[in-house]
C-alpha cells in the first residue's frame, strides 16, 4: 500500500512521521504545503491518520513499538503530548527546562529513552525539542547522537526541506502549524465534542459503536469541515465492578484486562475511521487528581452526606459485594438474571438489596446483610438548581426528544441521594479516613473522565470545561446513559458551586438491535467491531449502512439482506455510479481535463441543477446542525439521485456527438457535484472521500464546508476550474452477492457459545468423514480397497437451518467455515492440519493431501468423456462450482509475443511439473512485455488444451478485468508460495476434475461468480482464493471480472 503524508512545510510533527519511516525502511509520499492559511491538516492517506504520534506509530510498527517495552514507550508518547509539546508550543522557559531534566533523569547514561535502539519515545521526543535544543539543558548529547543518525536527519530534510532553520521559522511566524493542541479561541464557535466512554471490560458491538464514538464522529468531522473549532474526546472507562468480574473470569489482574481490551476498542475505532482528538483512558493522575478535587469541593459545600446502610456481605469470599457483584431476580419486571446495579431487560436502576433471591457473582452462595458506612451525593438537596438547568437547556431545543422523556421521568418520581463510594479496589482513591478499602463509584468517577482525558490533550484543560461562556458541550450516548448525564453529572458539577461547562446540546440513540434479538455482549449475540473487521465488507458500507439506519427516534434492526441491499442499490448503483460515470466520461473524451461551461450552451439546464441541488444542501447543513444525522446522509444521497437524473437526461455521450461544447457545460456541472458530493459525504464515509478527492487531484482543504464552497452549491460549474486535470478514475463500491449476505449470516448466528460449539462439532465432523474415507491401502481411482464398504457415504454440504440452533448453526459452519480464525485470516481449511481438514476428496482419490494440497497420488488418464476426478464420483455428477476448477501458482519463465497474432503472448510457466507448460494469453495490450517476465500468476490447469493461431495453450492465466473494460491485472498469489501450490477457496476444497469438459462448460459457469473485492482479493463468491499462504489479489482493480 502506498502512503502519502500531507503536511505544512516546517512542520515538526510531520517529522515524526517521516523519520519513523526512515528507521522503518517504509517509503512515504510527501505532499508539503507552503505555509499559508488555513494550513494543511497533517493527514497520512489512504488510512486517514491524521495525529502525529498515531502516525509515527502506524509507520513504524513493531519495530519501533517492540511488545516487551511497549507500555513505557507509550507512556513517553503521552508525556510528550500532554506535557512537552504544550510547553514547547508557548515557549514556557521554565516548564522546558523542568521537562529537560526529567528527560536527563530517564535518560541516566544511556542513549535512549527506551531499550539500546531508537524507539518512538526517542522520535516524537527529538521532534518536540528539535526547536528548542539550545534550551534543553543537559539534553545536548542526547540529540546530537539522535541528530546524526541519517533516518533522523533524513526525517528532518523530508519535513522541512534542505534549510530546516529558514522553514521552520517561516512555519512559526505564519501561525501555520496546525498540531498544537486546540484551546478555545474567542470569538469563534467552540465546540467540545464527547461520546458516551465504552466500558473496557468487552469488545464492543456494532449498536455500542453507533450509539456513541461513530455518531459522535460524524459531528466533529462535519465541525471540522465547517471550520468551527472543535475538540472530540473520548476514551475507555476502566475502573469498576465490571472490570474486577472480568478479571476473575480471564485469570488477568485489572490492569492487564484494561491493557488488553484498551486496545481492543482502540484498533476497532481506528479500523471504523474514528477520527479523535483524543482518546484516553480513565486510569490516570488526572483522572485521580480531578475526581478528588471535585469530591473534596462537594464536601466542602455541604452537597454530600455519610450513611451507614446496609450492604450484601459474602461470607464466603469475605467481603462486602459491590453491586455487580450480586445477581437476583428484578423486583420490577421479574428477570432472573439482573445486576445489582440495573436491569438489562427493563433497564431500570437498582441497590443490590432490592434484587429478590440475590447470589454472590464470585462463590455463588447466598450474601447477608451487613451494616457499612458510604457516602452519598444529595440530590434532593440540589434539585431546585438541577431542575432549572434542565428546564432551560431542554427548552432550547439541544436534547432529543428520548432524552427529555427519560430526565423528566427521573425529575418527576423524585431524586434520592445516590451512593458514590463501591467496596472495590480497582477504582479512584476516596480521600477521606476510614475509607481506605473503598473507592468513587464507577458512574460518580466515569463522567469525570471527559474532564481528565481532555487534561491529557491539552494542559490548559480549563480553558474547555470552566468555559461555559465560550464553549459548546455536546455529548453523544445511547439512551441507557442518559440519567447519568443529564441528571447525576451536572449535578455533581452544579454541586460544587464552580462554573463549569455543562452540557449544552445532547444526541441520544435508541436500540440497535440484530436480526430480530437484542445485541448482547455477555452472551456474545450479535456483530461486534472486530467481526465487521473480519467480513470483507468496506468500512465505508459499514459507516454508510450504521448511520443511514440510526436509531434516532425508535429501535432499528440490523439485517444482512438490508446491508447488502443498501450497499447495492445506494451505495454502488447511485453514489458510486454517478460519480464513476461522471470522471470516466471526462477521463476518456475530454482527455482528463474538466471542460469548460458554456456562456449560452446548456446554461439553462445547468442553471436548474444548481436550484434543485442549492436547497438540498442548505437542508443538509441545518439537519448537521442540529445533529440530524440520519436525515444528513439521505439529503446528500438524494442529491446524488439528483445528478444521476440529470445526468441520464441530458445523455452527454449524445450531446458530445452533435455538440462538444454543450457536452462541456454538462459535464463542467458534473464535476463540480462530484466535488460537493465527496465533501458531503465525507463525514459519514471519510475513506470515500479521500478516494474521490484523489480522483478528482484536488486537496483536502479544497472540500471543506465553507460558507464560500456551500454558496457554490447553486453554481455547480463554478466548483472546479476549467482545465483542471483529473486523476484516472476507479470502482468505488463493490457489489455484496446474495451468496455472502447468508454465509455471514450463517457465520454470526446464535450465541457466540453456539458458534464456538458449532465450530467444534464442524471440526469433529470433518475429523471422522476424513478418517473414515482414507483408505488403508493406495488404490487406483475407480476401484475400492477391499476393507473399504462397497458404498462410500457422498459427500454432502450441509444447508444452513433457520431455526437458529447450536446443531444449525454447526452445519452452516461446516459448509461455509472451519473456523472464525481461518476466516480471518484467509487460509483454506487445507492448509491446517488434516484432524480439523475436510480431506475425504483428496483421500478418496488415494492418498493424504501434502503439503501444497494436491494429492500423492498420480491421476488416472482422462476418461474418454472429458471427466475423471473423484474415485468414487463422476466428476459430471457434481455442481459446477469452483472446486472443480484445478488452479495452481505459476511462475512465468519468460514471455514473448505470439509470431502471428499482435495481441497475444506466448508463455513458458512453471508449475511444479517435469516440464514448464506453454500457455498463451491476450495480454499485449494491458501489460508490456518486460513486465511478464518471471512474473507469478494463478494458473487454470484443467481446462482442454487449445490451438491458439498455431501455438497450442496447455493452460490459462488468470487476470482481473475493470469494469469499464480499460485495466487488466494478473491475479497473483502470495510471494512465499512455490510453483504448483493448490490456489482453493474455503468451503469448496474437494478434488478438481483431471479435465473440464468443454461440453458441460464448467468453468463458464463458475466465472460470473469470480470477481475482485474491495480488499483486492480474487474471490469467487466473496471468499478469497487462497494458497496456504494467503489470498490471492490483484494490483489495484476492485469490483472487477476474473477470468
């Protein structure tokens, strides 16, 4: 994949990333920017990466992150974000030089932070200082050593040219470096953007990513497009019950449960495009710091009491029992599996001691009452001043409607006062004596994360959350959360008579749910994140599909069909297909260059297009405004239905035949909507986007929402200029097949215990047919061993059942997947061992499969009717799929053009045989002639040797076609894999026919279903053809015909 970095000229945190890759030995694309204004947003595509030490970190991976001092090395990162560069960034003399000798301090003798090699601590350190070195007292030796090392001097050059001084100080005077932490800045909007912190006890589902990060992204993206000044912060909530009961259930220590899942979500977020500021974690000083500093205030205003209660005590276990430790019946709607803390099936808030029947989570005997002091925060006391703040927010119209529903029933029926202490270890210290076994409570502490995890973006963390006269608080959540931040968490900071920045607008999702059941994360029900990872499916169709079904008003379902459904006739046949048509028509008959619009030629038309389209995109800003996203992404799609319409109607390729000119006015305001609809659609499907905008060659900043560019909305033809050249176009979507809509659902039905139990039995299965199938002796094919049954038992695929059972389940596995880790991994299940293979094909052909997955046995000749294959099944017997097709790697020795054809070539290809095969291709006109030469290929074997103009072809090349018909690429196998290596497909391994007959036409009725995914993969089916050593894929075509 290859990288490009934008950046500004004299930008040091660019550095970091360019220097990274040096040490990495990565090659990186620069785009630098003069500095100007606005100035370019530091962004590392295609992966949209756009903070510095994510960037570095991405670049340069395990090598300079190693696994075994990977937490000290992240540590660094932090204290370089949150302390050095702040102080860097307003020259604070004083604070450089008290960083400067804890560097000295860390240092001792050594010559990097981190281990005896360069690690990223050293890199994003050397790049803070890199200004200030003649400051940084004490530190001279250890940058001048970092200085020589030619990756760091190479970063340097590549950052901020061959005079790093001139640039860097032409940088600093223009303001136009953009990665100093933001402040809010008077005058402007300022937004503090936050989404619901996801608990780190579990990987989280697609409902938990919708409900909160995803939405929230959304928002902060359009924010940042518009150009308002917005911070989006989020992070994992890690203390807690949860925590403490996840951590018995693993074997792990807290720490290293919170280690783990951190980065779970961490990688999911990243995957799904979540673009933070920042996203932290709860367990910090800060969080420490602040927690305490707010409990102390409350208690010095007289806003918190001391109780002695009674409390659930475990004998057994010799403790008292924090809510989530005991489990019960619901007093409210009878559920016998309810928290001590809230009811998953009525959602309403409990006390343990209001559970009826209650157990102990951790022994499972029956706790006692005991009598324990904790202290509690008096809600009744401050519901006078709560209630006016939610009567005077609400009334703004900021809160959605779910949201003013569940505070107004909270606020009606009374508040109490609420504990705020747990008898837990795992949690923030309570600073008061005699509470030294006891910690804050999960959700007093968790809110205050918001606070904390800003405090380490950005050391002024004050200026964002005691500003409530020039900052926004907007907050994203699913609506099991709101009482927490519309009742507890302001009161808590009206509590403290401080002036605080309380939440101003609020966007509250309903349910997710998953075909027809509620997603689940103890029972593992459902997609979760890394699952959506695993699929193949583009993130784009995943962030596309989560938001246009946004559970806004009422619960929405999730269902594979309506995915695959949006993904085609939405994504794929409007976006995708009026964008394509528009740059291709442009590409191919106006040589790439936009045409220029006619004074008086199709003025008229044009002028309609922009009065249809001008409005529209009036009402997508004012639903992004008032956080209606769902309703933004159906307004930008209907105005992509609006381009498709006038495309269609006005017919360019006719107009260009009577009438270039007027050709050129069309199609002048069909670039310009392409360029609208790639900043429209930008936050919702980012990865689009920058697709389009390479295509269109035009930069980031240039699709912003300006006021400017919306105005321009009603000129469509006044968005790019005449003459602009564009890149060559490409297949944004690709099509999701019936076939793969149900083996995923197949994949991920029941319970993840029924799916692990399924995956058992499919194994299992496969273990005893490929036992009883191998015979004991070899035989020849056609004949049966005598100790063999005269009948063999054919080989069946299971059909998927719908009655959602853990045996269903195993059959659809059976036939569809060994296991969730091949899938991910994209190995056929012939490439593990033989006890979890299904090798009764290859055994009952005579032998065991080996290494490269064909058999030890030599085939028998070809049977006279073009047949052959199976020992004990007509290959004419089977269904024509592509288990019947023989596809092997191949090397090709050398090519050379045909003596008596131009279009074709003649190749020499090894495939593991005596002898190299001669095959012939038509390929001359897509790939020179120097670029077949010992190129590896994916080789069709059994098809009938053909005379091709006088040369006979013993096999045929496989190769991806566009869907425009213009690029055609080799399909390639893995670089490891040898010459002759089976290339199968998961769930079709059997043993391909010796021959294909030409009559019965197998192989043509096997190819519609051979095409290229997003991810570059050949696949039939939407499963990838592999070798053991991975899929095979193409260069860059995707959606595009194989054959």
């Amino acid at each position: 994949m290859s990288l490009t970095l934008e950046f500004t000229l004299g930008d040091l945190q660019a550095s970091k990333a360019c220097i990274a890759g040096a040490l990495a030995q990565v090659a990186i694309k620069s785009q630098a920017s003069k500095p100007g204004n606005p100035p370019a947003q530091l962004l590392l595509s295609p992966v949209d990466l756009t903070q510095p030490n994510a960037i570095a970190q991405y670049i340069g991976g395990s090598g300079l992150l190693p696994e075994s001092s990977a937490l000290e090395v992240l540590n660094w990162l932090d204290w370089e974000e949150t302390v050095l560069r702040p102080q860097v960034h307003a020259q604070d003399a004083a604070g450089i030089k008290q960083a400067a000798q804890h560097l000295q301090s860390a240092l001792g003798s050594s010559s990097h932070l981190v281990g005896s090699a360069p690690t990223l601590a050293d890199v994003a350190i050397y790049a803070a200082l890199y200004p200030v070195q003649d400051q940084a007292e004490g530190l001279q030796k250890y940058l001048q050593h970092l200085g020589q090392l030619p990756a760091f001097q190479k970063g340097i050059e590549q950052a901020l040219g061959t005079d790093p001084k001139q640039a860097l100080q032409q940088a600093l005077a223009e303001g136009a470096l953009p990665q100093k932490p933001r402040v809010p800045i008077p005058g402007k909007r300022n937004i503090l953007i936050t989404s619901a912190l996801p608990y780190v006890n579990n990987v989280p589902h697609l409902g938990n990513i919708i409900g909160c990060v995803l939405s929230a992204d959304v928002y902060a993206r359009y924010c940042r497009s518009r150009g308002y000044n917005c911070i989006y912060m989020c992070g994992t909530d890690e203390y807690g019950t949860a925590t403490e009961t996840k951590a018995l259930e693993e074997g792990l220590t807290p720490q290293q449960i919170c280690d783990k899942y951190n980065k779970i979500h961490a990688d999911i977020y990243e995957w799904f495009d979540i673009a933070f500021d920042k996203f932290g974690r709860t367990p910090t000083w800060q969080q420490t710091e602040i927690g305490q500093g707010i409990f102390n205030t409350l208690d010095k205003a007289g806003q918190l009491v001391e109780q002695t209660i009674e409390q659930l005590y475990s004998e057994a276990a010799g403790k008292f029992l924090a809510d989530r430790f005991v489990t019960g019946t619901c007093p409210k709607c009878q559920f016998e599996d309810a928290r001590g803390d809230q009811c998953d099936s009525c959602g309403n808030l409990l006390n343990p001691t209001d559970l009826i029947h209650p157990k102990c989570k951790l022994t499972g005997t029956t706790p006692v009452l005991r009598t324990t002091k904790h202290i509690f925060l008096d809600l009744p006391k401050l519901s006078p001043q709560l209630q006016a703040y939610i009567t005077d927010t609400s009334n703004k119209g900021g809160w959605s409607n779910n949201c003013v529903q569940v505070t107004n029933s909270w606020m009606r029926d009374g508040l109490k006062v609420r504990c705020i202490t747990r008898d837990l270890k795992w949690g923030s210290a309570v600073p008061r004596s005699g509470y030294e076994d006891k910690v804050f409570y999960v959700w007093f502490d968790a809110p205050i994360g918001y606070i904390s995890i800003t405090a380490n973006y950005v050391a002024d963390w004050q200026a964002w959350w005691q500003n409530p006269d020039d900052v926004e608080l907007v907050q994203f959540m699913g609506k099991d959360n709101v009482p927490f931040h519309t009742v507890i968490f302001p009161a808590t900071l009206l509590g403290t008579g401080e002036k605080w920045t309380l939440m101003k607008n609020i966007s509250v999702t309903e349910y997710l749910t998953y075909e027809g059941t509620m997603f689940s994360k103890s029972r593992g029900v459902g997609v979760f994140g890394d699952h959506a990872k695993e699929t193949g499916i583009p993130v784009e169709t995943w962030r596309y599909y989560l938001l246009a079904n946004r559970p806004e008003q009422s619960d929405t379902d999730f269902k594979w069909s309506d995915l695959a459904a949006k993904n085609n006739n939405e994504l794929l046949a409007n976006l995708g297909n009026f964008i394509n048509r528009g740059l291709s028509f442009v590409y191919t008959k106006f040589e790439g260059v936009v045409p220029s619009p006619h004074a008086e030629k199709g003025r008229e038309a044009v002028q309609e297009l922009g009065q249809q389209v001008g409005p529209l995109v009036d009402t997508y800003v004012a639903a992004l405004e008032a956080r209606k996203l769902k309703d933004g992404i159906r307004i930008a799609m209907a105005i992509s239905s609006v381009g498709n319409k006038f495309f269609q109607d006005h017919k360019p390729w006719e107009a260009l035949k009577a009438d270039k000119e007027l050709c050129g006015s069309y199609l002048a305001a069909c670039m310009g909507l392409v360029a609208l609809l790639a900043a429209l659609v930008e936050p919702y499907m980012p990865s689009i986007t920058i697709k389009v905008q390479q295509q269109l060659n035009v930069s980031a900043v240039s699709l912003h929402l300006t006021d400017d560019f919306l105005k321009k909305s009603y000129d469509l033809s006044s968005i790019l200029q005449p003459g602009h050249h564009i890149n060559k176009p490409e297949v944004l979507f690709r099509n999701i097949a019936d076939e793969e809509v149900e083996q995923l659902r197949n994949r991920y039905r029941g319970t993840q215990h029924e799916r692990a139990s399924a995956s058992n039995a499919a194994a299992s299965s496969c273990s005893t047919t490929s036992a009883q199938a191998v015979p004991s002796k070899q035989v020849k094919a056609g004949k049966q061993s005598k100790q063999q049954p005269k009948q063999q038992p054919k080989q069946q695929k299971a059909a998927p059942s719908t009655d959602g059972s853990a045996a269903a389940v195993a059959a659809a596995a059976a036939s569809t997947s060994s296991s969730a880790s091949q899938a991910a991994s994209h190995q056929s299940p012939a490439s593990q061992p033989a006890a979890n293979s299904s090798s009764a094909s290859s055994s009952a052909a005579g032998g065991a499969p080996t290494a490269n997955g064909q058999s030890s046995v030599k085939k028998e000749s070809k049977k006279k009717d073009g047949g052959g294959g199976g020992a004990n099944k007509k290959a004419d017997d089977r269904s024509a799929d592509i288990s019947r097709v023989d596809l092997r790697v191949g090397v090709i020795k050398r090519a050379w053009r045909h003596p008596e054809a131009d279009s074709l070539y003649v190749e020499e290809v090894e495939v593991g045989e005596e002898a190299p095969r001669q095959v012939v291709s038509g390929l001359v006109k897509y790939i020179p002639e120097a670029q077949m030469q010992m190129r590896r290929c994916v080789l069709v074997c059994n098809l009938k040797p053909a005379n091709m103009r006088g040369v006979k072809s013993h096999a045929m090349v496989l190769a991806a076609t566009s869907q425009d018909g213009l690029q055609v690429e080799l399909v390639e196998p893995p670089e490891d894999s040898a010459p002759g290596d089976r290339v199968t497909v998961q769930g079709y391994e059997a043993e391909p026919d010796e021959q294909l007959n030409p009559k019965k036409k197998i192989f043509e009725q096997v190819t519609p279903d051979l095409k290229t995914s997003a991810m570059k993969s050949a696949c039939y089916k939407g499963i990838p053809l592999s070798t053991s050593k991975g899929p095979c894929t193409v260069h860059s075509i995707m959606g595009g015909s194989v054959k």
